[in-house]
C-alpha cells in the first residue's frame, strides 16, 4: 500500500499538478493539506475525477483558508473530522481528519503555523498539539499520521538553523510538542530509513530558494511500531515541487510492504544543489514559513 501526504496549498489552483501526479505515482491512500475548499465545493471540483480514478473521500474544509482530505482506494471507514478538545482561533478549525484505510488508521492533519513565538496563534498552536497527542493517545495499534507538522523536527531539518533564529517551527516547545507525539511510539519513517541525508519538504516560493535547495523538512509520515515495521521505502518527491504552478510543498511517499519503484532514496530526484554553509543564505524578509 502507496500512502502519501502533500500540502497542495490550494487544492483548486493545484488540480492541473494533482490528478497527473495521483496518474503517475498511483497512491493508495492521499492526505491533503491547506486545501482552502469547502467540502461540497472540493466535491463539484474533484469529485468525478477523483471517483474515477477510485478514490473515496473524507473531507473537513472551510471556505479560502486550511482544510484537510483523505483520499483512498483501500476503504473509508469511521470518518472523524477535527480534534477533540482542540482550541480554536478564536473558532474551530479544518484541520484535521481521520478514518480507516485497509485496517490502518490514518489521520490528515494540518498543525497551526504558529505565526510569531508567544504570540496568541504560538499558544493557540501548542494547545492544539496538546489536544492532538490526547487523541492519538487513545488511537488503535495500526497508526499513521500524516501531514504539515509545521515543525522541522531538528536542525538537521532546516538548510540554515542561524537564519531560522526567533521563528517558529523551530522554538524548543514546538520541537517538544512533536517529541509528545513521537513519545507515543510514532516513528518518523522518513529519518528511520534516512538518518543522515539532507532531506526537505517545503521551500518558499521567493529567492530561488527550492533551486538552491534551501528548504525545510516541516511535512511527516509518522507511523506506530505496527505499521512502520511495514515501510519499505519512504521518501519525499521532489520532482513535484518542479515546474508551472506547484505547491510550495512537495509530497511526502511511504510505500508499506513493498515499494514498486525500489527503495529511491529520501528524495526524488537527488537535491539540485549542495549543503548551504550556515549563514550563507537567509530567508526572504516579511514571511514566516507556513
């Protein structure tokens, strides 16, 4: 079973990206993030082609802003939408949902950004972190959670920790919120199976930063012993992030049991450009990353 997770920022902008990408890389089961549609609106766009390229959906959107989906051929069952006990901001928000795929039970979720630390929304991040772990917590053996984490797990995750200094996604707190959530036995498969190769998920639009590969690793597959026992490659396609109008994210892949296109390596294809030396490139002014 191909399961994979992307943040298409944009599931209406990204249509002409996502159904040739969902041909090519044929996964089983698909969470979305930041799709940015309501659900009937996500049903009339995508709808037909989804279903007949045989996807069952689960959706929990809300009009221009968050949103989550799971896509799947291998059964929907027990759909939940959001967080219990979550905060919200101030209002519940789409940004998370859950249901049984093959036995597996898979969670989409899009954590907060965080915006400035200690700020209101850094709060209002770590509260929904919190109310996330009590979830998973109380979850079935067989577990995937899948997703932007906003959150580069280290610093070995970031192409420059001095230029990500008094931002989010790297503060000790959300790096211990995540720990919470690994602490219940989830194992990030992407650093298991690469535990020394620079690896990332997301670079900014602006800068030339993905040409330089100049990025962050903020969008993970974590899996219960159970199912991370299963993983027989896992590795992020970067070739998505190429081209007309993609996603500032590229896709997250875990293939389960075997891996049709071997065992590729963490990223597809290999960087386009060398380690930057720290200190030798800083984000662009004005924009944290989301």
């Amino acid at each position: 079973m191909r399961i994979a997770t992307w943040n298409v920022n944009s599931v209406k902008q990204r249509v002409p990206r996502l159904l040739p990408w969902l041909d090519q890389r044929q996964p089983d089961v698909v969470c979305l993030q930041e799709t940015k549609l309501a659900d009937d609106a996500f049903t009339k766009l995508l709808g037909d082609d989804l279903a007949s390229r045989g996807y069952e959906l689960a959706l929990h959107g809300e009009a221009q802003w968050n949103g989550v989906a799971i896509l799947s051929k291998v059964g929907l069952d027990d759909v939940v939408t959001g967080v219990a006990g979550a905060p919200g901001n101030p209002r519940p928000e789409a940004r998370a949902v859950a249901a049984t795929c093959s036995g597996i039970r898979v969670y989409s979720v899009y954590v907060p950004n965080g915006r400035i630390p200690e700020s209101d929304h850094y709060q209002y991040k770590l509260g929904w972190l919190e109310a996330l772990r009590q979830v998973l917590a109380a979850a079935q053996d067989d577990l995937m959670v899948c997703g932007d984490m906003n959150i580069a797990p280290t610093d070995e995750d970031v192409f420059d920790p001095d230029a990500y200094v008094g931002q989010t996604h790297v503060t000790p707190k959300e790096r211990a919120a995540l720990a919470k959530l690994e602490a219940l036995g989830l194992h990030d498969v992407v650093r298991d199976h690469w535990p020394t190769e620079r690896v990332f998920s997301y670079w900014d639009y602006r800068a030339g930063m993905f040409h330089r590969d100049l990025g962050m690793r903020i969008d993970l597959a974590l899996a219960s012993a159970p199912v991370a026992g299963r993983v027989r490659a896992a590795w992020v396609d970067r070739q998505a992030r190429k081209g007309s109008g993609p996603s500032d994210h590229a896709p997250v892949i875990v293939d389960l049991d075997e891996a049709p296109d071997g065992n590729i390596g963490p990223v597809v294809p290999p960087p386009s450009a060398p380690a930057a030396k720290r200190g030798s490139a800083k984000l662009p002014q004005g924009r944290s990353p989301e």
